[in-house]
C-alpha cells in the first residue's frame, strides 16, 4: 500500500497533476502547486459538485465571498480563541508533532497489534483529555504509553501547548494603522455573515442552502502524506438553514446525500465509511465524517456538521446586527414561525482530499502479459466527466494529409471537450500515455478516414477499438463525458 502511494505520488508529478510549491527553491512544506492536468482535474471536481449542489437544488445558490474578512468575524466564530492544535515538541530532534497525532498513530499501532482494548482505552482517554483541553494529560499519555520521537528516538518531551491555526497579516498600507487580519482558515464564516444578504436579494425561503468553493489556510503542526494535510487549501462547503427542531432530520438527510454524490462517482462503496463524531466542536450537536479507505488507512475527506444556531447567533452579537429570518408559513397548531435565528446543517469537503482519493482509486497498474510476452500498462480509470482530457486527436502518420483532417476533427469538438493533439511516436506508445492521464477515448485518424469519412475509437478501460464515422464523434464523446 506504500508502495502504492508512492507510485501515485510520483505518476502525479510526471505527468503534471500535482508539483511541490516553489521546488526550484527546495520548495514550501505542505504546499503545492496543480499542473496543467491536475487544474483540470480539479476544475471537474468542482464542477461535478457545483452541479449536484447548486444546479441540481432550487433552493441552493452559491456565491465567492473575500479571503480577507473583518477580524472580529473569526473572534465571534471562535477560532481565535479556540482553533488550536495541541503541540509537542521533542527537545532532542527539535521536531514539533501533534500531541494527538502522536496518540493516535499509537492506538492505530495497537490495533494492528491486536491489543484492542489496549487501542480502546487509549482512544477513550485521549477523547477525553482533548474535550476537557487536558494538556498535561495529553502529555501523561504520551510518556504512560512510552512513546518516542520518530525522529531522535527519545521521549524528552516538552509541555503540550496550544498552537493557533490562523494565519495573520496586516492590512493597511501604514504599519502604524495596521490591523491584524487572518487568512480565513473555512470558508463557512463568509457564508454566515452573507445569509441575510443572500436571503433577502435572492428572497430564499427557509430551508435554503448557500454554497462556496474557495481557498483556506491553516498552519498545521505537522504536514504530511502528499496533498491530504496542507497549510494552504481548498474547501467545498454548503451551509443549510433550517427551522430550529429541524436540525436532525436534515443532517440524516444530508449524510445520505452526500455518501451518494460520492458514490455515484462509482468507487467501491467498501472504501467509504460514516465516522460519527464523538467529541463535538464547540458548535455543533451532531457530526460525522465521510471517511475514504486512503493506502494509509481510512481518513476523513467530507464533515456534516449539524451547527445549530451557533454561528448566526455569535454573529448577531458580534455585530450587533439581527441574523434572524421571519418564517411566515403556519406550524401545525396553526400559527405563524415567527422571527428566528435559523440552524445550520453544513456541508464541508476538502478539494484537494478528494482530488488525492480520486487519483488513488483510478491508479492501476494493470498486468497485461500473455504467454509469449510480459506486458504492462498505468492506467487512470477516472469518471469520464472527471477526466482531464477527454479524447486524444492522432493522426497515424505525419503526412498524407492525416494531420490536417485530424486537426479538421479536432476543430468540430474544441470548443465543447478538452482534447489533445498528438502525432509523434507510434500509435501503441500514444495510446499508453493517454491511458496514463485517464483519457477516455482515443481516435485515430487514417488513410480510410480520407476516403469514407469514418475513424477508430479505442476504449481506455477495455482497450477494445471500434470503427465510427466521423459525424457520429461528438454524439458518442458527448454521451459518456456528460454528466
Ligand atoms: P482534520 O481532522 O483532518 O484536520 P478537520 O476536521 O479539521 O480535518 P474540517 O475543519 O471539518 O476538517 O474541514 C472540512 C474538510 O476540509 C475536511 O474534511 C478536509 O477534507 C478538508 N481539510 C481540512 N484541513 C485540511 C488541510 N490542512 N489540508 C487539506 N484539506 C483539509
């Protein structure tokens, strides 16, 4: 399985899914940069769940709010109180790690082990120091369960500490009126301070949702496992309001929902897991995750958080302003709603996580070799609708006049598919590296095509090739890249 991620890791670099940031200079930990592949694949993405939210949900709408946000915003919501990391460090390696990191790679240990109870216990007392904020405790437990640093190998630890995940900088052009500003750490917050504004200009009615793809940063303790946990990121959040009482019934709702969206994506339902949350934030009164079975073990990729009024009701006193929605339908003893302060079922997923499971679940390196010859092939078999390239365009010789009618094909189905024109190398070596980046359909261009107008479509799954006329292209691309 590491061996299998690594392999992913590094096909993700060849062919310009994912560089390191800055690598040139040695590069930035925990950030990285999509290539030409990876900015489509993740466009797709976004696409795939612009559509199901927004689209797909007339009382959905989505909107791009600022990175920037007033800082009394992230006081109301909490974070700059409480969004902490409890950190450790090793004072011989000097190596800072997350407290609970370092107990749970410990409980992870002791389940391999089979010492469940052993796992059990430790998973208890750790939920536990962590809702209390036990500090000290967290330490007893990683000195009671005799845990060493991967790095040096010793247990000189220091106190835990508390770490803010923000990021600040200042605002203002003069540093003697600088404000302190934050680097949204969710996208959420600039969904709750718009709810008015949306629900008045768009006049939603309660349930609504609002959604927003965008950028957030952390400055995670400690980063690792490729593009799974990253100081800059980017989020997929929906936030829904309901009636108070209503709360638990949309957040099953959306559970299902959102394992579906997932799942129709066809990924071996097995993969996927609900991790109901113990240990809630401080805002919520239910959550779970959508855990994915990564080659690392399953981790969350999606939290359901059903956030109560939390949220709006710090807002309306932060502000001062009214964050309340005036419900004029009837209830069933026949009176109105009335004025109220909505609750929050969100829906939050991490681009990039789902990015890397999508990449993980396509990767196969498929054995193809018959009795007479070894044979290989890496192939990406990625949702047609999520493929970056949807057809390579190959004309089989350079002359002739296959390139030009090659191009002439290309030009009929451009504006609506990302293509790929290719005309070196042979057509087995081209095939192979269109398998390598996922593309669904490759089609060739021959002498034929000059005299009846009809190419080959070769299939990346089934490898198998078909003759169609060229008139029927855009149809047959078309219906197995839509959604
Ligand atoms: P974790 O426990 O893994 O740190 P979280 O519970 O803090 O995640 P949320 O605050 O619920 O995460 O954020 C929602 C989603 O955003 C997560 O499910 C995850 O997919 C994504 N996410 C959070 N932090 C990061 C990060 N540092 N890098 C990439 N994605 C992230």
């Amino acid at each position: 399985n590491d061996e299998q991620f690594k392999n992913v890791i590094s096909h993700a670099k060849e062919y310009g899914f994912v560089f390191q940031s800055s690598e040139i200079y040695d590069g930035l930990s925990a950030v990285y940069d999509y290539g030409q592949l990876g900015a489509e694949l993740k466009n797709n993405i976004k696409t795939y769940w612009w559509k199901a939210m927004v689209q797909m949900h007339e009382n959905i709408v989505g909107i791009d709010s600022a990175i920037f946000m007033h800082p009394k915003i992230w006081k109301a919501s909490g974070h700059v109180d409480g969004f902490n990391d409890p950190m450790i460090d090793n004072k011989d390696s000097k190596k800072r790690y997350r407290a609970d990191q370092l107990l749970e790679d410990r409980i992870e240990k002791y389940r391999k082990d089979g010492k469940t109870d052993k796992a059990e216990d430790l998973q208890t007392a750790m939920d536990d120091a962590l809702k209390a904020e036990d500090l000290p405790q967290l330490k007893s437990l990683i000195e009671a369960h005799d845990i060493a640093c991967p790095v040096s190998g010793t247990k000189n630890w220091t106190d835990v500490r508390q770490f803010n995940l923000m990021f600040s900088t200042q605002f203002g052009a003069m540093s003697e009126d600088a404000e302190v500003v934050y680097l949204r750490p969710e996208t959420a917050q600039g969904i709750f301070v718009n709810f008015l504004n949306v629900q008045k200009s768009g006049r939603m009615k309660i349930p609504f949702g609002i959604a927003q793809i965008g950028k957030a940063f952390r400055n995670e303790v400690i980063a690792r496992q490729f593009i799974m946990r990253m100081r800059e990121f980017e989020q997929m959040e929906m936030q829904f309001f309901v009636r108070p009482g209503e709360d638990g019934k949309w957040f099953e709702y959306w559970k299902e929902a959102r394992l579906k969206w997932h799942q129709a994506l066809g990924t071996d339902p097995a993969r996927y897991r609900f991790h109901d949350h113990v240990k809630l934030a401080h805002y919520a009164n239910a959550a779970t995750d959508i855990e994915f079975e990564f080659p690392f073990g399953f981790k969350e990729v999606e939290g359901i958080h059903s956030r109560t009024d939390f949220d709006l009701g710090q807002h309306q006193e932060f502000s001062g302003k009214k964050m309340q929605y005036f419900d004029s339908e009837l209830n069933e003893e026949g009176k109105p709603y009335g004025n109220y302060v909505p609750y929050v079922i969100e829906t939050s997923i991490g681009l990039d996580r789902m990015f890397l499971l999508t990449l993980i679940n396509a990767f196969e390196e498929q054995d193809l070799s018959t009795e007479d010859k070894q044979d290989s092939r890496t192939v990406l078999r990625l949702h047609p609708a999520l493929a970056p390239v949807k057809a390579a365009i190959l004309p089989l010789t350079k002359k002739d006049g296959l390139p030009e009618k090659a191009r002439a094909i290309m030009d009929t189905l451009k504006f609506d598919h990302n293509l790929i024109y290719e005309e070196k190398d042979s057509i087995g070596k081209r095939y192979r590296r269109q398998d390598a980046i996922g593309t669904p359909f490759c089609i060739t261009i021959d002498h034929q095509s000059l005299e009846d107008d009809s190419v080959t479509i070769r299939h990346r799954d089934s490898m198998e090739q078909e003759r169609v006329a060229i008139a029927d292209l855009e149809r047959i691309i078309g219906n197995k890249v839509s959604w």
